[in-house]
C-alpha cells in the first residue's frame, strides 16, 4: 500500500506540471461547504484548467444570469425543489453550450439529482473521494474536442491523458472501487435469425426470426441473486465483483415483476460503490444494454431499464441454460 501511495503522488506530482497556461479551460465550482470549494478549485488548477466563476448552491438558483465555465464542477449532497431546478437549468445550459459537468451528491439525493440531469451527459459521483474527482477532471480532458484544448500541443496532450488514466488505475486500486473498466466495448450479439421449414402459399422458405422464449420466473433469478450475495459472507466481495451482471440480473428479475427500478436502487445491487456503478451504468447505456425511462408523473424522477435487446439476449441466456441450471450460476 505504501508503494500504491507513493506511486501515486509522483503521478498526481508529474500532472501538475499540466496547468492554466497550457489548458486555459475555464473551470466554474459551486459547493456550499467553502473547505470543499477550494480543494475542488484546487484540483482543478493541479489538471490544467483555469478557475472562473463559481460560489454557493444558492447562486445557481438566479436562472441564466450566472456565467458559467467550458467546465462546471458542482457538489450538492443535500436537495431540495429550488436545488433541483437550478440543476436542470444549469444541465440544459451546459448542454447547449457543449460544455463538461460533473454533479457530485449523496445517495440520499441520488434519484433526485439524477433525475434532473438529462441534457448534458453530467458524471455524477457519489460521495466522492478526492481521487474519484481527479478522475473525472480526466475523463472531462478525454472528452474535450481537440480544438477546444487551444494551447496544448499534441504530444503534451497524450502524455497528459497517459497520466489520467494512471492515476485512474492507482485510485481504484487505493480505494478498492471494483473492477476495471478498461475491458473490450459491450455489444450484444443480434437476435437468432434461421431459414423455417414453414413454406408459404408459394412452397418457398422464409426468413423468419425464431420464437424468443419469455423471461425466465423472477424467483429463479431472485434466487441465483441470493446465491450470488452469499458468496460475500465467505470470501472477499471485490474478488467476484461482477456489477454489470449484478446489474442486468436485477434489471430482468424487475422487468418480469413489472417493476421500476431506481438509479439508487440499481446501484444498491451492484454490489460496488455507487459512484462505480454510475459508472458502469453510463457504460452499460452507451453499449445498448440500459436506457433511462423518464417518469410520466413527475419529471423529475426517471429509472432504469434493459433495452429490448438486452431483455432478449438475457431471455435467451436463460433458455440455453435450461431448467436445473441455476445452482450452478
């Protein structure tokens, strides 16, 4: 461990060389608690950016009159209806102005914040650390069109993102976040399509797609769930850390129940910390495996699902397994 830090801080060391001259982004912070405030400004300077406007959660809720950065890093664990509209106005802000944000927040106020942030792709940590929110500065980096990184030449830029993923590799090994993500991209393969002997009026094969079984009985998934849990209670959580899996099993059982499944609720079964999960989440929605579901009665709210395609790849899963299969999972 001592090593891991050591490693670490000589990386986060070699980062800050990157600052405001090269990377003249201008960076907005907004945190009520004036500690966090500044470490937040802090790193963002320590990753290149350039510190502009910022304040209190309050000076968010004056509609569009407050300026805004090509970044916005904003910390709100606790929310209420004032808080949660200037949220969504700040998103669709940043939405149109091409702009970067990250929304740290509890878990309490998860679903809240989560709800309202639609527009932008904000990442949303959750009760982050302060190597979680290096990270994200990172991830902002990555995500920036080359040519709104003016000053940074080419190969200055690469090095730069090298050591963002470096200190993103040693941040999960230090605050033991899960797995990692630098995996091959998610892809369902397409639903089985077959020649049926089925001739027509013609006497002529069709291409018709096969039959797609249905969802497998909840409680058998509720049960390898169960069974998937009890491995914790004997050996180390994080050496069978499966959240995508987790999450998808969860997802189908509360598919077949008719059930809504929350952004917080889905992150609970996971089985990782939840800002890893939204992590997951985002990756498992970019792969076509989730989509977000706005609720009908209150706007402010939305939920998680499986796409169709998911829902037939898990559906088929279960069919090739057959009965008798699931103490074995």
């Amino acid at each position: 461990m001592t090593q891991e830090l050591a490693r670490y801080d000589s990386v986060h060391d070699d980062a800050q060389q990157y600052r405001a001259g090269h990377l003249p982004l201008a960076v907005s912070v907004f945190a009520d608690r004036l500690l966090l405030r500044s470490e937040m400004g802090e790193d963002a300077v320590a990753a290149g950016f350039r510190l502009t406007h910022g304040g209190a959660l309050s000076d968010l809720h004056g509609g569009e009159a407050r300026p805004l950065g090509e970044v916005v890093l904003i910390d709100a664990p606790l929310v209420d209806g004032a808080t949660l509209a200037a949220l969504a106005r700040v998103d669709m802000r940043v939405a149109r102005a091409g702009a970067q944000m990250v929304v740290s927040t509890s878990l309490a106020a998860l679903d809240g914040v989560f709800g309202c942030l639609d527009q932008s792709g904000a990442q949303v940590l959750v009760e982050p650390s302060r190597a979680d929110r290096v990270i994200a500065l990172g991830r902002v980096l990555a995500a920036m069109p080359r040519g709104r990184v003016r000053d940074l030449a080419e190969k200055d830029r690469i090095v730069l993102l090298r050591l963002t993923e470096q200190v993103e590799l040693l941040a999960e090994r230090l605050d033991r976040m899960g797995a990692s993500e630098g995996g091959p991209a998610m892809r369902l393969k397409s639903p089985a399509i077959s020649f049926a002997g089925a001739s027509g009026n013609d006497g002529s094969d069709r291409l018709v797609r096969a039959s797609r079984p249905a969802l497998p009985d909840p409680r058998l998934i509720r049960r390898i769930i169960r069974q998937r849990q009890l491995r914790a209670r004997f050996f180390d959580g994080e050496l069978f850390a499966d959240p995508a899996w987790d999450m998808l099993l969860d997802l189908a059982a509360s598919r077949a129940e008719h059930k809504r499944v929350s952004v917080t609720s889905l992150c609970i079964a996971s089985g990782v910390p939840p800002t890893t999960a939204l992590r997951w989440i985002t990756l498992m929605t970019e792969g076509g495996l989730l989509e977000r579901v706005e609720d009908e009665t209150d706007r402010r709210r939305a939920f998680i699902t499986l796409t169709d395609c998911a829902s037939h790849a898990v559906t088929r899963f279960f069919a090739e397994l057959g009965r008798g299969a699931d103490p074995l999972i």
